[in-house]
C-alpha cells in the first residue's frame, strides 16, 4: 500500500514538473533569445547615448507630452528623456515581466518605468510613464 502511494505521488510529480515545463517553454513570439539580443543591443545604446541607436531600439511615433514624435523629433528629445543617471540605470537595469502581460517587460529606473513589446516580433521600446509610489 505504501509503495502504491509512492509510486501515485512520484507519478503526480513528474506530471506536475511536465506541466510547468510546458508552460514555461509555451513563450510570445521571439521571447527569450531575441530579448537576450534585444538587451544586449539595448545596453550598448544606453552605454553611448547615441540618440539614433536608442531610436533604432523604439517604437515610433514614439508619445511624449501628447506628441507624436517621428525618428527625427525622437532623437532630439533623447537627451533630455534619456539623462546620463538614466542611461547607467537602463544599461544595468533587469526588465521584469509586465503582470497583466508576460509578452511584454518594463524596467524601472526612477523616476520612470520603461515598457517593451515585441508586438510585431522585434522587441521594442514602447513606452514610459512615471513611476508612481
């Protein structure tokens, strides 16, 4: 009897770690290696600051301040949106999986929240918003 039990409670295991797995392995389109990608190109713009690597990496029109910004008026407002603070923030940062969203990720660094999709498969910069407390 106690053999039995074991072998029902191994065999519910073994079930329950297949369906995890399964869970874990069923991802958005371009999930895991493209965001590896993704974030190491994402690094390498935040290290340089270059405005034209940083909009290459978002998603455009780009909204800021009730603006739609085009690539042009995107790089001119880099600067300011990116800051040097915020630049080291976002290189180092660990995106974190948006809760209501798996497919998408946000990073903090204050004051802002940084929101990135991968809407038509190539991840990108979104959005950002203030970070409430």
């Amino acid at each position: 009897m106690k053999e039995r039990r074991r072998v029902v409670a191994a065999l519910f295991c073994l079930a329950s770690i297949a369906h995890c797995h399964a869970q874990g392995t069923a991802k958005t389109p371009g999930q895991d290696a493209s965001w590896a990608d993704f974030q190491a190109r994402w690094q390498a713009a935040m290290k340089s600051g270059n405005p034209s690597s940083i909009a290459s990496l978002t998603r455009l029109p780009f909204l800021l301040e009730g603006r739609k910004l085009d690539r042009a008026a995107f790089e001119r407002a880099a600067p300011g949106l990116f800051t040097p603070r915020v630049r080291t923030c976002l290189a180092r940062a660990r995106a974190r999986t948006e809760p209501g969203d798996p497919g998408d990720r946000v990073m903090f660094c204050a004051p802002y929240n940084f929101y990135f999709d991968a809407g038509d498969g190539t991840w990108k910069l979104r959005e950002f918003g203030v970070d409430e407390p």
